[in-house]
C-alpha cells in the first residue's frame, strides 16, 4: 500500500511513542490517525515481546482499534493512575498548548491526559503553530438543548460558530457521549487559550472542548523520511 511522506512521519512518532511503554504500565491510548501507529506497534510488542501492558482507550475509535491489535484493556474506574498516555493534536503551539478535536473526542482525551503521570503528543510538523485557532477551528461538545446559549456566548467572545454535521449521517455529529459539537473559528488565531480555557470550562451546557492548556510534557515530532524529534515543556 503506497503511503503519503506525512504517513511516514505519523508513524515514525507513533513508532517511537510505542518505546516508551514498559511492562507493567497502564497507559492512555488516544485518538485519531497518528496515534494509530502506535497502537498498531504496542499490538506488535504484545505479541513479539510478551509486553504486558493496560490500556484506557480515549473513544470507541481507539477502543476498537486496540481490539483488534490485541491490547489489553482497562478503565480509570479500575484504577485512576495512567503511566503514560499519548494522543495526537491538531495544533501544537510553542508553549505546547496544544488544541485537539478533530475526531469530536476531546472529552475523553482530557480525561486521560489529565490522569497521566507523563502525557506524551505525537505530531507531524504541519501541526507545529504560533497561535492556536490558526489551522484548526476549536471544537467545543455540548448538551444539544444548549446549543443556542452556547453559540451566543461563542459569539460573544469573537468567534464564527458552525454545528458540526455528519458525513455519512443526515444532521449533526453526535459524540461518544450523545452530544453535539460547536467548531469555533477565530479570525487571526486564539490570542489568549489560558483565557478562553477559563471561560469555556465556566460556560453551562458545555460538557468540554478542544482546548490542552499546560496538560502535554512532551511532543514527539515525526519527521518525513523517518526520524523524530522531541519538544519538552519549559
Ligand atoms: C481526535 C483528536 C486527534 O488526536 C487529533 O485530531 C489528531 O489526529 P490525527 O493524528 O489523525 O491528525 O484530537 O479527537
């Protein structure tokens, strides 16, 4: 099967993110394509190694896909402690503020991220930005019978609100969590994300949204033709 040079570079960080696991961890697992690589890899390492590992899975995306790669599977009711997790972004700015999204799990990948002694990005340059909001409108879930109140609010605060709607589904998006998804566009970029964090986590009606303030220890960069690269938080 052909691959694009940026599929190399998705693997080549999923490959490396899969190092990290040792036998014993219970670790993160996230969402979306770049993070399947790694998932596919620790399936690899299960069976060539004997590596014994949990996994909590951020959606039924990577539930499924860790199913299938034979990765054995936990829940934070379980046990509250990760290792290790590590997602993909959609936006990785130079703080490592980082937005997310894409695939309408954000919710989930929170709460992983934010139970993990070390949550670990995985990321290809094109994700690399000075501002957030500038290559990706900012996802934000909420309960359907709220949408009206939240959009003014959006609005309010500078940004052009569209309803996420399904591809091959007449109407909305509906999460894993049966919600709806608001992605907000602010022209020029996000100027102020530890700001606008506060105020969307204060908002009624929004269950949460898109936006890795302080929450990311490191990113690992896949770069086209293989390698990686690191960025630590300061
Ligand atoms: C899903 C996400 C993904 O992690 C993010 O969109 C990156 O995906 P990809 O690796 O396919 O570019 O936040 O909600």
């Amino acid at each position: 099967m052909s691959t694009t040079p940026q599929d190399d570079a998705k693997r080549a960080a999923g490959e490396q993110a899969a190092r990290l696991a040792d036998n014993g961890m219970r670790l993160g697992l996230g969402t979306g394509s770049t993070t399947a690589y790694a998932l596919q890899a620790l399936g690899r390492r299960v069976v060539e190694e004997g590596l014994q590992i949990e996994g909590v899975p951020t959606s039924f995306a990577a539930e499924r896909l860790a199913r299938q790669v034979g990765l054995p599977l936990t829940t934070l009711d379980q046990d509250t402690h990760l290792h290790l997790a590590f997602d993909g972004a959609d936006e990785v700015d130079p703080h490592l503020h980082l937005t997310k999204g894409r695939g309408a799990a954000q919710a989930r990948e929170k709460v992983v991220a934010a139970q993990a002694d070390r949550f670990v990005v995985l990321a290809d340059d094109s994700k690399l930005v000075e501002r957030l909001g500038t290559r990706m409108p900012l996802p934000v879930e909420v309960l359907p019978m709220a949408v009206g109140p939240v959009r003014d609010a959006l609005e309010r605060a500078g940004g052009r609100v569209d309803l996420r709607m399904g591809q091959r589904k007449d109407g909305p998006v509906i999460t894993d969590q049966g919600l709806w998804v608001l992605d907000v566009h602010f022209e020029g970029g996000i100027v102020d994300p530890e700001g606008l964090n506060a105020h969307l986590n204060a908002l009624p009606g929004v269950l949460d949204h898109g936006l890795f303030i302080g929450l990311a220890h490191q990113v690992i960069i896949g770069e086209i033709g293989g390698g990686v690269r690191m960025l630590q938080r300061a």
